[in-house]
C-alpha cells in the first residue's frame, strides 16, 4: 500500500471516529433549581400562611 492510500484510510478512519463520537450531556444545560435563602423561605412561608387565613375568613364570611 503506497502512502497516499495509507494517509486517506487513516484520515477515513478518523473522521469515522469524530462522527460516531458520542457528546456527553452538558451539565450546565440542566435547569437547576434557584437556591432560596432561609430568611426569603420564611417570607414565603408567612405570606402563604396570611392567605391560608385571609381565604378561611372569606369563606366564613360568605354564607
């Protein structure tokens, strides 16, 4: 085999191997879910518990 053919079957070969590589996932690509501060889950776990009340009281209130 001359080197010509040589050079063209290795260069085949290694555009076979680029083709058929497989991609790992990114990782930075997965939605991660926002980190929420101690201080804002209380907030939120008071401002939830204001209108748990207000919506008891409405229903009270309605008949």
């Amino acid at each position: 085999m001359n080197k010509k053919q040589q050079m063209i079957k290795k260069l085949a070969k290694r555009a076979k191997a680029r083709k058929n590589k497989v991609v790992p996932d990114n990782p930075s690509s997965k939605v991660k879910p926002r980190y929420i501060s101690k201080a804002e889950r209380a907030k939120l776990e008071q401002a939830e518990a204001e209108s748990v009340v207000v919506t008891e009281t409405t229903e009270e209130n309605k008949p």
